[in-house]
C-alpha cells in the first residue's frame, strides 16, 4: 500500500470516528429534552408531598388539614410528578423522536408514541400466550404498564423505541406508495410503520431482554461490590464526561435502570432505578424489597449529593478566578463569574464556571472532578438523606430543610468543605502556574474592549473583497448574533444550529474557517470540538435565546 492509499485509509478512519462521536453528541442532546420535565416533576412530588409531614401540618393546622388544600397538595400534585415518573418509557420515546428528527418532528413522535404502545402490547402478549417465556424472566419483570402486563424494560425500552421510530421517520417520511393506496404515503406512512415494525420487534425483543437485564444486573452487582468507592466513582465520572455532553446519558443509565437497583413497596409498586423508586419513597416511605434498606442507601444516585459543589465548590471557584484577576480587570471579570454563580447556584448549572478553566488548565479540571468524587462520597459516609432530582438551592431546602429526617446539615458540612478546598485549590494552582484565566492576560481579556473590537468589525471586506453585512451596534441581541456568524465562517458555511442547556452547537461545513478569536469576544466561556466539522459554544443558560437570534438571521439572510 502506497502512502496516498495510506493517507486516504486514515482521512476515512477519521470521518469514521468524527461520525461515531456526531451520533453520540447528537444523542446526549436528545437526551436533554426531557430533562427539565423530570426536575419539574420531582420537586412537586416533593412539594406536595411535604404537607403531609406532621410537623409541616403543625406548623398552620387550620390550613393543611383544609380538605380542598390537602386534596390539591397531596393528591393532584403529587400524581402529577408520578405520572411524569412514572412512565419514563414512554416519555423517552417520544422525547428521542421528536429531538432526533430532523424535520417533521411531530410525526416522529407521534409514531414514537404509537410504537411504543405496540411494543409494550406485543411483548405482553407473547408473556402472557407463552408461559414458558414469562418464565424465563424474575417475578418483578413482569409488570403492568400504561394498561398492559408486559415486560418492563424500564427507560431503555423507551430509548430503544425511540431512537427506532427515528430511523423508521427518516427512512419513510417520503415513501411513494401504488396509486390505490397514495393516501396513505409520505409522512402519513410513519405512524403505520412504527406500528407495524415495534409490533414485530416485541414478539423478539424479550428473548433478547433476558440477557441485557442480566447484563445490567451485573454491572449493579459489580458497582455494589465496591463498597462506598461507587459513589465516589460515580460523581467522578459524571464530571469527566461534561465537556463531551455525555455526562446525561451516564446519568440516565445509572439512576433509570436496575444499575441503581430494582424495589417493592408496601402497595405492591415495583420501580426499577433510583429515579422512580425516589418518587415512590416520598409517597410510601421506604421500599421493603431490598429488605432493610435505609435512605442514605436509596438516594446515593440521585442529585443531593451533587448539591456541595453547585453551592459551595463552583461559588468558591468563581470567587478564586475573580481575586486572581488583576485589579485593573476585576471590574469586567466580575459579571462573567457573577453570572456563572447563579447559574450554579439556582438553575444547577455548572458548565459556565467549568468552561472557564477547563481548556487551559485541564489538570485542575481532573482535581475538580475528584472533589466532585468526593463530594458524592462524603454525602454518603455522613449518612445525608438528601435526594431528589435537583441540585440547585431550591432542591436543597424542598429535598433537605423541609424534609423530615433528612440530615441536611451534611450537605451544609459538605458543602462548606467544598468551598474551602475548591477556593484554595484554585486559588494555588492559578497563581502557582501562571493560569491565564479572565482578568490575567489570557484571550478572554480580549473582550474587555468588546464594543471597540466590534466598531473595527463593521463593514470590513472578506477575503474576496465582498464587503460583509454591517454589525448592527444599536441591537445587543443581533449583534451578537452577527458576530458568532461571522466567527463561525459566514452563513454559507453553516448547516445546522442547535442548542442544549448551555451550548451552542453548530454543524459546519468547514470547521478551519472557523475564528475562535471573533467568537470569544462574544461573551462564551469556551469551546468544544467533538469531532467532524462541529462545534459547541459555552454561553449558559442564555443559549436559547442567542440560537433563536441566530436562526432568525440566517432565515433572514436566506
């Protein structure tokens, strides 16, 4: 083999891998869809179900003892949160259909919904016709779901059928079909096909559970096997994955399935994962099967732990960053670390403060992460009870300091820990080693004349002499926008803008004309290049608003 063929053999074991990692990303951003949804719903259920604690009741007696208050706080918002975590299933489907698809998307979750209603009545079909297949599978496997006694396949029956639906939307939504049947073709086939397909696939999919199940039951059994080292291990990885966005599917994996364990509770409700299991907690109490099992153990998953370092560890950070600036540039640096802790502090958002340093000092970052580590370990050695699936303030005092029996005051230790290790770890480490983060020299210091570098911007001529759009200084909002287009290579070469919680993610045609230097004067915290010609801008929880801006001109430009 010649070195052209050599060359040409390793340019498309690239493309190969970028792909790989595109679907990955493309993914971890589905996976966000629900995301905010399940946080909704895990602090009513907790709301609610607060007012039926004696000593919040005593607290107004005449009020919660009220028969129309304890109805509306007790009844209807605590199935609300139930419904919503309850069928996980069923709303990953139609969550990754929906997301995945690139136009149409109604359609694709529309089939989603319909296919999973199909797979979940095949599978209970084949169970119940067949006792020599219900056999092969232990007594909480088979269980009754939206109506139908089928096998519980848990969140990742969902994710099947959802990603399947997907790829059936794609593959369908333009089908041409004889003239006697045209009424049904093109995106009115999609629906059918997810019918008819999920139909086939749950008379073999069960054949095949049996393994998955025990294979993710080992996974369980290996993690327990390490003792309280799990938990540590647990947040550990959670925040190495952060810069690649899938840190959310390690989460759904581990806190969905039967990684996190499998219970029975008094009324005889089964959940499999810590995630549905907490919501039956704060409505039963504790499950009896595992037998014996104590808060602490239930919620060692679940977001309490992670509270320490979005209160205490990521503020401390900030803080360390913004002393370290020089006094001359503290003024400017103040806002970036200002926001980066209310992010953290009351929506559970890290990345703003993470992408700060995680670029140029990635030693600190893994430092970070082990303290992450820790931060779940300590939580879970002290014996904290604090659970839920939100990590901000707000779960802290619904999940913790209204809680009965929480011992919150760990989380008020542990988080006071983080704030003194992280501040003098990053305080050290940046002045040890000469860490160019804002305020000390380094490329976000090129922001600090922002509106002067937008000025010499305006009206300048491309490479081919073509004046470019004028930037329009009047408007904040578009001239942002403006700049991330032109940073980004121009509109030409832009395929597709997309946003999760904090990134900006864009699909281009040519990553190298890509000018970091433009798009770090518009106020991002870092960027990511996960593979092919992508790549993601950190700008926060602002990032829906500066997409939509975006799009806008794009559509507009077009």
């Amino acid at each position: 083999m010649d070195g052209k063929e050599k060359r040409k053999d390793k340019r498309k074991e690239k493309k190969g891998s970028g792909k790989a990692v595109k679907i990955m990303q493309k993914m971890a951003r589905a996976f966000l869809v629900p995301l905010s949804l399940l946080s909704a719903a895990s602090l009513m259920l907790a709301f609610g179900s607060l007012f039926e604690q004696e000593a919040i009741v005593n607290l107004w007696p005449a009020f919660f003892n009220n028969e129309i208050v304890s109805y509306i706080f007790t009844v209807v918002l605590e199935w609300a949160g139930l419904l919503v975590l309850q069928n996980l299933g069923l709303i990953y489907a139609v969550a990754l259909a929906f997301s995945l698809a690139k136009t149409d998307k109604e359609y694709a979750a529309f089939g989603a919904l319909v296919g999973y209603l199909a797979f979940l009545l095949s599978m209970g079909l084949l169970v119940t016709s067949w006792p020599n297949v219900a056999a092969m599978f232990p007594e909480n496997t088979i269980t009754t779901m939206l109506g139908f006694e089928t096998v519980n396949c848990g969140i990742l029956g969902g994710m099947f059928t959802g990603i399947i639906c997907y790829l059936l939307h794609e593959k369908f939504k333009d089908v041409k079909l004889p003239m006697a049947f045209s009424f049904f073709q093109g995106i009115r086939f999609v629906p059918i096909i997810c019918l008819i397909v999920m139909t086939v696939i749950g008379q073999i999919f069960p054949f095949l559970w049996v393994y998955v199940a025990k294979g993710i039951e080992l996974l369980g059994e290996s993690l327990n096997m390490l003792g309280s080292f799990s938990v540590f291990l647990y947040g550990f990885v959670e925040r190495l994955l952060i810069p690649t966005g899938l840190h959310q599917i390690w989460n759904a994996i581990v806190r969905t399935t039967s990684i996190s364990g499998q219970y029975v509770f008094s009324s005889g409700a089964q959940a499999i994962g810590v995630t549905e299991a907490y919501a039956l907690y704060l409505k039963e109490g504790l499950p009896i099967i595992p037998e014996g099992i104590t808060t602490v153990e239930l919620i060692k998953y679940q977001f309490g732990p992670q509270i320490p370092m979005m209160l205490g560890g990521l503020p401390a950070i900030a803080l360390a960053i913004y002393q370290c600036a020089d006094k001359d540039k503290r003024a400017v640096v103040k806002p970036l670390v200002i926001s980066g802790i209310m992010c953290a502090v009351f929506a559970a958002v890290s990345e703003p403060i993470e992408f700060i340093f995680l670029f140029i000092a990635p030693m600190l970052y893994l430092a970070y992460a082990v303290l992450s580590g820790l931060s779940w370990w300590l939580c879970y050695i002290l014996g904290s009870g604090v659970g839920g699936g939100e990590s901000s303030i707000f779960g802290f005092f619904i999940h913790g300091v209204l809680r009965e029996n929480s011992n919150w005051w760990i989380i008020v230790a542990v988080t006071v820990f983080q704030f003194i290790a992280c501040y003098v770890l990053f305080r050290w480490y940046i002045i040890k080693f000469d860490v160019k983060t804002p305020g000390r020299g380094g490329d976000y210091d090129d922001s600090i004349a922002f509106a002067q570098e937008i000025a010499g911007l305006n009206q300048q001529t491309s490479g081919d002499g073509v004046v470019d759009e004028a930037i329009d200084t009047t408007n904040p909002e578009i001239m942002k926008a403006q700049i991330i287009i032109k940073g980004l290579g121009g509109k030409e070469n832009i395929l597709n803008v997309d946003s999760c919680m904090t990134r900006l993610r864009v699909d281009l045609e040519d990553l190298s004309k890509v000018n970091k230097d433009i798009l770090n004067k518009t106020g991002c915290s870092g960027m990511v290049e996960p593979g092919g010609d992508e790549i993601q801008i950190i700008y926060g929880p602002s990032v829906t608003m500066i997409k939509k801006t975006v799009l806008k001109l794009l559509d507009k430009n077009n």
